[in-house]
C-alpha cells in the first residue's frame, strides 16, 4: 500500500507542476489508454503512476469545464441560488459561497460579494439575486497568495458580486438540510452565552468547523505562533472525539452488560461519532485522513489483522486522492499527513518512560511532549517554509502548553455545550464558558510568545540552491541522536532564515511592476535601496492591495524597509494602501504630488528639481513643477530612473495636459522603458509624447476585463507602432525589467507566463 500510494501521489503532483491544458478531449482518452497497456504489461508502478496522472486530469478538466460561459461574463443575469457555506462580513461587504437551483448559465460553486447588503443571508438561504459574474482569475506576483488556485481547489466556476436593486429576495430560508439548520442555531446560541467575539468564533470552528467569525487579525496570529491547526477540525479533534466515546462506550456496556465483545462495540460506537464530527465541520482534508484511518484501524483490529501506523496512513492517503484528487494542491493535505509521518517516526524512535513514582512518569511524559513540538518544528519547517515562507519557533512552547489544555478542556468542553441543549441547556452553556475561559488563556498565552524576539521570522520566497539548505533542515528529525552531522540542521535553520534575495549589482536597478488589478504598485530595488512607487487600490470591504499584494511580495524578497515611499496623487488606485503599508512595514521617507490625507508620518511634496542617487543609479523628479495646483490625475509625480544611458519613466495618472507641457519643457528625451500614463486611457499618450519617448518596452497596470476597457485599443495600437512591446499586468501578471548601465536591458520576465498551471485562466486558450 505504501508503493501504490507514492505512485498515484506521484502521477498527481506531476500535474501540479504542468502548464499544458487538460482540457482537449484527446487527453483523457490517452492517458487511460495508457493505463490499460500499462497493465496489460504488468508495470503496478508506473499504472499508479498514469492513474494519478488521469484522475487528477479529469476533475482538472471538469472544473475548467464548469466555468460561466464567456457570452455570460458581464451580464446581469437573476438566478436563483442556495448559499453553501458560512457567509463571511467584513467591513460592508459580506462574501459566499453558493450553487444554483435549476440554473445552467450559473456554474455548480460560485463565490459572490454583496456590498452593503439590506439583509445578511445565512447558509441555507435560498435567494433571487441579481448577479454580475467572471471566470474564476486572481492577480499573479512571486511570492505572492495564489488565489486562483485557491479558487481551483474549492471548484469555484466564476466570481462576481450582486447587483443592487429590487430584484434582490430571499425566497426561503433553512434550506439546506438538517445538518446546516444545527450548526447555524449553534452559532447563534454561541454569541448569545459567549461575549468574547474572539472565543466564540474558535468555538465555533473547532465544533461545527465555521471558521468565517475568526477575523484576519487572529489568523495571523495564530500562524505566527504556530497554533493554526487548532482552531480548525483537525486529527487532533477527530481523535479525541474517538477516544472520549471510545471510553464512554466502554463503561457503558459494562454498565449494561451488553453481550458480546465490549470493545468491539464501544470501537464501532467510536468510528460512528467521529464520521458524525467530521461531517459537521465540513470533512475537511485533515477529518478525512482522521476518520479513515480510524475506519481502517477499526476494520484491521476486527479481523484480527496486523497492520503497520504507516500502512494505514498510506491507504487513508490513497483513498483521500481517489475521491478528490484536487485536495493535494490544500497545504492541509501536505501539513497534514506529513506531520502524522512525523508522529509516528517518532514514536518509533521514542524511549519506554522511565519506572517509578508518578512525578519521574510525568516528568518524562513532559520531556516527551517538548521533544516532540520540537521534532515537528524542525520537520515541518520545509513545508512551512515552501507554502507559508515562515517558520514559528515560538510553537513548540505554545504547543506544549495549548496542545494539553486544547486536548483536556477546549475541545471536550466545547461538543459538550453543542450537545447539551434543550432540557439539559444550562448545563451545555456552562460547559461552553469553560470552554471559553480556556481559549482566552491561549490568547494571553499567544500575546506573551509573540513578544518574544524573533518569536517567528518570515523567510524569503527559497528558490534555486536555496532549496539545499531548506532540505539540510532534515537531518535532525532523520538521523538518531549522536549521529554526526545531525546539528548541520542548527546552521541550515539559520542560513534559511537570514537568506535574502540579491538586489541588482552598482549600476543596475530592477523595476518590478505588480499585478495589483486596476490601480499601481512598482517596486524599484538598486543594491542596497528599496523605493516604492505608488501603493495599489483599496476595497470597499476594508482590504487593500498593500495587505494582499505588496506586503507579502516584499517580505518574499526579504526586503522589511522602503526607503522611499512616492505617492504620484491621491486616486484610491494609487494611494489607497497607505495607511497599511505604513503599519505593516518600516518607511524612511514618503514624497507625493498632492496630499494624501491620513499618513501618520510627514509627507514631502514632489516637485520638479528633485534628484537622488543610489548605487551609481539616478533619480530625478520631471513634474509637477514647484507652485503648480495641479489637482487629481495631473498632480502625478513624474520620476524617470537613470542607469547610464538607459532611462525609465514612472507616469503615474498624468494626462495630455501635462504631456504637452512636459514635451514644451524640453524634458521628454526620450526612454527605453515606460510605464505608460493613466493605466492606457485616451486621455493620455497622445501621439506627440508616445513618439518622443519611443521606448523599447511600454508596461501597463490594468485590471482583467475592467469596466473602463483600458488599455484602450487605440493608445495600445499608438505604442505599438513605435516598436514597443507591449506588457499588460492584466495578461502578464507582474511584469520585471532590470537595466544596467553597461548592459542595457537585460531582462523581462512575465510572471502569469512563468508560473503558469493548468488550471490557471489564458488569454490565448
């Protein structure tokens, strides 16, 4: 079974790694073609191998499938829906997952925004909206959350939003089984005994698996102490679940003397309470793996069969592929079974505790534990490093702490309130005050470990030969105690965390243009300098680019300081993120063409005449002039970047207004990258300016499919003619160009074409 379960692992991950689409109906086809021969000939290995290849082709090509309809984007189309999951609300927006009802242009999973809803809906709900949809797309930047993968992963056919109006109506209400109507009473029986928001939404995730009421703010927390996988239902839950009715069964068939074999009895009463707790919370990755192995441990001892803890990981891993082989692109699929190998390895290394009083049995059993939060922060840190580009090293004495009082109190007393209502209510709320009383300990607990120095150290994104370290982390966890060359895995740790990504050599400079959707952010590193122009868009619902985009691409790049902020003006596309930015990341100065409000630092106007030098590399500032009152899209602060000859122009929003005077001026001496004004509108690059600068390379930052059309086909066409090749953020994803003095341009890299999977949306499919 372990051979059969790498071998269809293998053929599934090969398509993860793949950019050819799946969808051709020769695919399919010809891989069970291949299959069969493969059988015939009697090759196990390679047939796992082609039918992990097959099954994870085919649900691949049955979500691409699944998308709207092209003549459907854009439109509003009423329909009729049943929401599927929790909503989740933040600031005025509320987001959703729902299905249709009897709707073929609507596709079978559809997430939705409604901003300022008149009504919250709640799951179950059946309603008439007015939706406006999209095929599922996501920005592209290295380093960066892939959310369209996210969406790939959870089959989610389209996005969009619901449309305002009258048309709007909830037609019915607990609609969605019996299952759904508990867990949504529970929730609001939850926030009625419980009034820390804080406790009652982990209560509620790790009892019904309704994560949506625990905020951003938490999340990160609990990622950065390494306490994520508590406060979902995880194979911790499930096996404590199955223990506690283990033993309650137990005593109670002896209670009863039930005839028959007690144990046999209490096991099945066990395996049927842990299906029905990993139903409830949504049979997420982790349940499943829990409960199939229990089902299987449970089968195995009632035959009077021996099997290995790895055996039966393996055939839980082989059936959770099978039935959706999807979920190995979930980082709780890796984390999940990869930690429960860990477990076991050691285990099978772990020592018999000592004989003896109490107290050395104890002693030894704490001893244990810490070695072993240990052992899993050490072999785990490559999937942590790989997927989260972080390493917790506070976790191992949060766990060591959370982990028991999770185990003992939080969890036990939590499905205790859930299942005491009714006549027996009271004594269900005071269980669920314990349980809360517990989860505020384990925030406190969390404050004190994150004011620890260096309590967690993000990572730079590893690529390259930096992988070698990340694998040396290993050999601590691989190798017996005393082995030599087993503490390389301290200085491997250490050269993983203090690794960063190069900045470009003196007299070069690397400009990264991200794929922040309708709005702009562009990096500029030299050697030793970082500056950031412009900060992308903000959202209604309270998030900005700066969290989901610039943040996260930064720290990927090991930069934690921007040494100079420039704002070109005021639109939300453009300074939005400020006040983010400015909290989540040190700034040694901002400059910026008109005010921008609410910075909690002086703001410098930028103005015609400024320059600076970094690494051999020029900055000068164009427009707007001194004592100018340009206001809103004219006010852009116009900078142009000087690596010798070579020359690139930072836009901002100017319009042909300024053009004309920028070219009167005598400034416009032409470029040889430019980031074109005002995201490709006809009120700008007018033909004059577009000639003067005849660059070789003209960026554009636009959303995909944005309402304004832009780049319009017109200015496109314009710079087109000039000889400039044309690069779209809404096409290319982020778009990198580095200049050197001596070398000229030296690179382009087109990130949406270099990380590229088959599931990913094209333009050119």
């Amino acid at each position: 079974m372990i051979k059969a379960c790498l071998g269809l692992l293998a053929g599934a991950y090969a398509l993860h790694f793949s950019s050819f689409a799946v969808s051709s109906d020769l695919v399919l086809p010809v891989l069970l073609g291949f299959v069969l021969l493969l059988r015939v000939a009697g090759r196990h290995a390679a047939v796992l191998f082609a039918l992990g290849v097959t099954i994870f082709a085919w649900h691949t090509t049955a979500v691409i499938q699944s998308r709207v309809q092209p003549r459907f984007e854009g439109d509003s189309i009423v329909a009729v829906v049943r929401i599927i999951d929790f909503p989740q609300s933040r600031g005025d927006a509320v987001r959703f997952i729902a299905e249709p009802v009897d709707d073929i242009r609507v596709p079978p999973r559809i997430r939705l925004s409604w901003y300022q809803p008149w009504q919250l809906p709640e799951i179950g709900d059946v309603w008439q909206f007015e939706l406006r949809l999209r095929r599922p797309r996501g920005t592209s930047n290295p380093g960066v959350f892939d959310y369209e993968t996210w969406l790939f992963r959870e089959r989610i056919g389209a996005t969009g939003y619901v449309v305002s109006g009258k048309r709007n109506e909830r037609l019915q209400t607990d609609a969605g089984g019996e299952l759904n109507h508990l867990r949504q009473a529970f929730i609001k029986r939850l926030s009625s005994v419980i009034d820390d928001r804080k406790a009652a939404a982990v209560i509620a995730a790790i009892s019904v698996g309704a994560r949506h009421l625990i905020t951003p703010e938490q999340w990160l927390r609990y990622a950065q102490s390494g306490t994520s996988h508590l406060m979902a239902i995880s194979g911790l839950h499930v096996g404590l679940v199955a223990t506690l009715t283990y033993l309650v069964a137990l005593v109670l068939c002896a209670l009863a003397r039930v005839g028959g074999n007690y144990q046999r009895v209490a096991l099945l009463i066990s395996v049927v309470a842990a299906a029905a707790y990993s139903s409830l919370s949504g049979f997420a990755v982790p349940a499943q793996r829990a409960t199939l192995m229990l089902c299987l441990l449970v089968l195995v001892l009632a035959r009077f069969r021996q099997a290995s803890p790895v055996t039966i990981l393996s055939a839980a891993c082989f059936l959770v592929v099978i039935h959706d082989p999807l979920s190995t692109l979930a980082p709780g699929f890796k984390l999940s079974f990869v930690a429960v190998l860990l477990l076991l390895w050691f285990a099978r290394r772990g020592r018999a505790g000592p004989a003896g009083s109490w107290p050395m049995r104890a002693t030894a059993a704490a001893r244990q534990l810490a070695t072993m939060q240990i052992f899993l922060l050490f072999g785990l840190a490559p999937l942590t490093v790989a997927i989260f580009q972080r390493i917790a090293f506070v976790a191992p004495i949060v766990n060591f702490m959370a982990v028991p009082v999770f185990s003992f109190v939080t969890v036990p007393f939590a499905l205790a309130g859930f299942i005491l209502d009714g006549p027996f209510a009271f004594l269900g709320d005071a269980a669920l005050r314990v349980s809360a009383t517990s989860i505020q300990l384990l925030e406190w607990l969390i404050d004190r470990s994150l004011s620890i120095p260096y309590s967690g150290v993000r990572t730079a994104v590893i690529d390259g030969t930096g992988w070698f370290y990340v694998i040396l982390v290993l050999p601590w966890i691989l190798l017996p105690p005393g082995w030599p060359g087993r503490q390389v895995a301290w200085l491997a740790v250490l050269a993983v965390v203090t690794c960063r990504i190069d900045g470009p050599p003196d007299a070069c400079v690397d400009v990264r243009m991200l794929d922040v959707g309708q709005g702009l952010a562009v990096v500029v590193r030299t050697r030793q300098h970082t500056m950031l122009y412009d900060t992308g868009p903000a959202f209604r619902g309270g998030a900005s680019m700066i969290d989901r985009v610039v943040l996260p691409y930064l720290s990927g790049q090991g930069v934690d300081r921007i040494d100079r902020l420039v704002v070109s003006h005021s639109d939300l596309d453009h300074a939005g993120g400020v006040d983010d930015l400015l909290a989540g990341i040190s700034v040694g100065d901002v400059i910026a063409g008109e005010p921008i409000g609410n910075a909690d630092m002086p703001v410098a106007r930028c103005h015609r005449g400024t320059s600076w030098v970094w690494n051999g590399i020029g900055f000068r500032v164009l427009h707007p002039a001194a004592g100018q009152g340009h206001k809103g899209n004219n006010a852009s602060c116009v900078i142009v970047i000087e690596a010798g000859a070579m020359r690139l122009w930072l836009t901002g929003d100017i319009e042909t207004e300024v053009e004309r005077a920028l070219l009167r001026a005598g400034l416009v001496e032409g470029a040889d990258v430019v980031i074109v004004p005002h995201h490709g509108s006809e009120t700008s690059s007018s033909r004059a300016f577009v000639n003067a600068l005849a660059p070789a390379i003209a960026l554009v930052s636009a959303g995909h499919g944005n309402r304004w059309g832009l780049p319009r086909p017109g200015v496109v066409g314009r710079w087109q003619e000039m000889g400039s090749q044309l690069h779209l953020t809404a096409t290319d994803g982020a778009v990198g160009v580095r200049l050197c003095a001596d070398a000229g341009i030296v690179d382009v890299t087109r990130h949406r074409q270099r990380s590229r999977r088959v599931w990913h949306e094209s333009d050119d499919r």
